[in-house]
C-alpha cells in the first residue's frame, strides 16, 4: 500500500464519519445553511474529538461564507479542509537529532498507549536509515515488559540493555547511555512503564529517569515523546498537560489511530498544547508508523473513499 492509501485507511473510521455522515446532511437539492444546518455540522465535527473550539472555528467559517444560501457537500467540504489545515499548521518534525551523536530519546505515557509498539517502529525506522540503536527497558515493573522489548530488539536487529525485575528504571537508562556511548550507537531509546499522569510518585520516577539521562551526555534527552492513544481522544490532551508539565515532552506520537473515528483529536493537541505531534501510528507491526503531515492527513480524512 501507497503511504497515502495506507494513511486513509487508518483514518477510515473518521473519514467516515466526516465524509459520508457529513455527505448525508446534504439532498441532491443542497442544503439552506441555516441554524440546524449549522447544529448538525457541529455536532458532527464534535465526534471527531476535534474540540469545541476548532469545531466553532470552522461552523463560524461556514456560516460566515454560505448563510442563507442554499449550498453543495463539496463547496463545504473545501471550507472544512481549508479551515482544518489552517488549524493544524506545523512544519514537519521528525526525530531532532543531536548534532554529535548519540541521540537519546525518551518514551512515556500512561498504561497501554502503545509506548513499547511505538519503539519499535522508530527502531525499525532508525536501523533502515543505517542507524545503530540501543534500546534501555527501563519499563522494570512488569516482567512481561522487558520480554517484549527484547522481542522487538531480536527481530530488528538492536542491542537491549535491561536490569533486574524490579530494579530502578533509571539506573537502567544511565546503563543504557552508558552501553550507548561505549559501542558508539547513534540512538538510545528508552522504554518506560506506564503509569497515569496524576499518580504523583510515577511521575517524579519519570523525572529523575529524565535526570538521569543528562548524566552522561548533558544536552540528553533530545526527544521526550510522548504517546497518547488515539481511541481516547480528548482525555488525551490532559494526559499531554501533565505529562509536559513533569517531564517537558518535545512531542507526540498519536498511536492507534488505525482504530478510532476520533482523528480530530489530532487537531486539538495543535490547538492547545505547544507540543508536535511528530508522528502516528497506524497499526500493529513495525512498519506502521507516519511521519505526520498535517496537510496530508486532512487530504486523507476528505479523499473519497
Ligand atoms: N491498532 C493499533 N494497535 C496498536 C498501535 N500501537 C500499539 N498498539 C497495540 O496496543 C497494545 C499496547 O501496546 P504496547 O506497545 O504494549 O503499549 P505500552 O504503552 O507499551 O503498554 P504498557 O507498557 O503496558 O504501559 C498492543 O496490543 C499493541 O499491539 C497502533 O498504532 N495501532
Ligand atoms: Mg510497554
């Protein structure tokens, strides 16, 4: 599949919901923009999990051109995309790689987001472009945990550092840099737990593995991702609050996106955090995961299926 193909499948669920829902609040005829016509649109870019603001933004916008008038789905349409990718404008930002290698990137989130999935596919990323990583899994409260990572670190061809079950997770990041620095790899990526943005003890744990990261290489970490998943839409931009409030996240991965009609969600972490989203992610295996381009991903949620 085509990089875009693939994108719009793993956005069908919201495309579904905005073209063809959308679609269907229109007759043959058209439709007067009017008040409940106004409503409905609302409610409907509501779903999308876009939040209330940018979904205001771009109803006012419709209103603005079309009130009164008795309009087709794709004059709309063109405003809704135009709007959207106003809304989401952001240049492209992959990885911000350290000027003098190594580059260390630190994974967080709350419990299930996608965080180990996600490393792998950056992993996956990484090793096609050449790159030697080292992977830290500094995710020690579940056994079951550094078993996955390790999985994922044989299959991609990574080196993994990992610590006793239960140890300290940050003395298994600095064990990480430190392999990192010894052999020379480009990238370490460290694995954490997930833990819930309002369990305050988690949280300081996150800070001093963040800490811990400067030791070694003092400009460390480069990249704090976070990893939200999509499926629970605006719950997400809170997790992002406290996490960037802790640990000052230097950008997102929207993982699962694949599974979830609410891909507006993507719109409102633009609007209200002052954080990228850099990439999302798109499925299950390594090979899932987009750079995210805010005007191929709007492109993506119109294109007729
Ligand atoms: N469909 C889909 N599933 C995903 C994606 N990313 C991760 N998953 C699935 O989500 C589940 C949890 O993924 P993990 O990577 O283990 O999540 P985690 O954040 O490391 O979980 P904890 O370490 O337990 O906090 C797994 O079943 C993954 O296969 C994605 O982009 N799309
Ligand atoms: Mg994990």
């Amino acid at each position: 599949m085509g990089i875009f193909s693939k994108l719009k499948s793993a956005l069908s669920k919201t495309v579904k919901l905005l073209n063809t829902d959308v679609r269907d609040l229109f007759k043959s005829s058209g439709r007067l923009v009017d008040e409940s016509f106004l409503d409905e649109l609302f409610s409907m870019l509501i779903k999308t999990d876009m939040g209330v603001v940018a979904a205001k933004d771009i109803v006012d916008e419709v209103h603005k051109q079309f009130r009164g008038r008795v309009v087709q789905f794709p004059e709309v349409i063109d405003v809704l995309k135009f709007k959207l990718k106003q809304l989401m404008e952001q240049p492209l930002t992959p990885i911000n790689f350290a000027p003098n290698n190594p580059t260390i990137i630190m994974i967080c989130g709350v419990n299930g987001s996608g965080k180990t999935t996600t490393i792998a596919k950056l992993t996956r990323m990484f090793t096609a472009a050449q790159k030697k990583v080292i992977l830290g899994a500094s995710d020690t409260f579940r056994a079951a945990a550094v078993e996955q990572l390790t999985i994922w670190a044989e299959r991609l061809g990574a080196e993994i550092v990992t610590g006793q079950s239960g140890s300290d997770p940050a003395s298994v990041a600095h064990k990480a840099v430190a392999r990192t620095l010894e052999t020379g790899a480009d990238i370490c990526i460290i694995d954490t737990a997930g833990r819930l943005q309002t369990q305050k003890n988690l949280m300081m744990e996150l800070e001093k593995i963040r800490r811990v990261l400067g030791k070694l290489v003092p400009e460390a970490p480069h990249e704090v991702i976070l990893i939200l998943d999509a499926t629970t839409g605006q719950n997400g931009v809170s997790q992002a609050k406290h996490f960037t409030e802790s640990v000052k996240c230097t950008g997102i991965i929207l993982a699962k996106l694949d599974g979830t009609a609410k891909g507006g969600v993507a719109i409102t972490i633009k609007k209200q955090m002052n954080i990228p989203v850099k990439f999302i992610g798109t499925g299950e295996s390594a090979e899932d995961l987009e750079i995210f381009d805010p005007d191929k991903y709007v492109d993506a949620l119109f294109d007729e299926v």
